[in-house]
C-alpha cells in the first residue's frame, strides 16, 4: 500500500458496508474483543462507537465505527501496529462477523415473533377462561 493510499485511508475511513446502527455496534463489540485478546494489545469502549486501542499499556489509536465507515485516529507516533491489527481483523473477520449478525438478527427476530405468538395465545386462553367462568 503506498503512502498516499495509506494516508486517505487514515483520512476517510473504511466503508464497511453494514447494514445500520446495530450492525454498526455489533462489528464493534467483535472488533474490541478481537483486539483484546491478541497479544500485547488491549480496548476499551464505553459507547460501542468509540474504540480505544492499547499497545503495551500505551493508548495508540482511537477507532471510531459510525454510520458504517470505520475511521482512525492515530494517538501516538507509534500507532502502526493497531492500525495493523484493526486491519487484519477487516481482512480475515469481515464476512464472518457480517453472517454471524445475520444469523443472530434473524434467531432474533425468530424469538420476538415466537414469544408474541405465545403471549397472544396466552391472551386468548385467559379469555376463554373468563368466557368458561361466566357460565357457571
């Protein structure tokens, strides 16, 4: 990657293309975790927006995933190497965290429509229960 491409890349971002605001904070609470457990590194995040990296117990980069584009800023003059690693997570985990929503938005879906199916079941065996009742 040449310079001036690496440099527009820390200057505009990276379009991720998700899906939205949830989609969004999912990518980041994977990205977070992915960083926290490789070595030497650690992150931070209090929003799921914001993504605080640590190298060494040094605060190098802040990362920021919004409206799908997932931006730099570098902390330090040693930041290379967690841009790196958020870079390595994009390559090797991109698609799989992008499925992995899928599927969890959709067991999702799936369990809300189920429990308002149940919950209206319920609605209606409580009325005709009270239907039973008024004949006696």
């Amino acid at each position: 990657m040449s310079k001036d491409k690496f440099a527009d890349m820390l200057r505009f971002g990276i379009n991720l293309k998700l899906s939205g605001p949830a989609e969004n904070k999912y990518y980041s609470q994977r990205l977070r975790s992915y960083i926290s457990q490789a070595e030497n590194f650690d992150a931070e995040s209090e929003d799921d927006e914001f993504i605080e990296v640590y190298f060494y117990g040094e605060k190098t980069l802040k990362v920021r995933i919004s409206k799908s584009t997932l931006t730099f800023e570098p902390l330090s003059g040693d930041s290379y190497d967690s841009i790196m690693l958020v870079l390595q997570f994009i390559s090797d985990y991109h698609d799989i965290v992008q499925e992995d929503f899928k599927s969890t938005d959709l067991e999702l879906d799936s369990m809300r429509r189920s429990n308002a199916s149940q919950t209206s079941k319920f609605v209606d065996d409580e009325e005709d229960s009270e239907e039973e009742s008024e004949w006696i």
